[in-house]
C-alpha cells in the first residue's frame, strides 16, 4: 500500500500521534453516521499500527 518506514516516522511521538488521529477520526465518522468512511479510517489506522509497532525497522533509528 504505502511505505511507512521513512525517517519522518524516526520519533515515537510521530508514530502514536498518527495512529491516534486516524483512529480516532474513524470513530468520530462513525459516531456522525458515516460508516464507511469510518471503516476507511480503521484500516488505514490499523494498516499504522502494523508497520509502526509491528514490523517496524527504521533505517537510522535515534538514540
């Protein structure tokens, strides 16, 4: 799909901040009767969480 393992996504702050609105957006378009678009976002932030947190492998990862 896409190609999360960039350095712009080195910092841990980046990584939760970004998995923390796309699923938090997919829960606000739930909640405002837009089921679709909330599934959308719930891929896209999981699709996240797995290449942040699960097979994440950065280049030059910070000290």
């Amino acid at each position: 799909m896409f190609d999360l393992q960039v350095p712009f996504f080195i910092p841990l702050w980046r990584r939760v901040v970004t998995v923390g609105l796309t699923l938090g957006w997919a829960g606000f378009e739930v909640l405002n009767g837009a089921p679709a678009w909330g599934l959308l976002f719930c891929a896209a932030g999981l699709y996240c969480v797995y290449q942040f947190f699960v097979i994440w492998d950065p280049k030059e990862e910070e000290d």
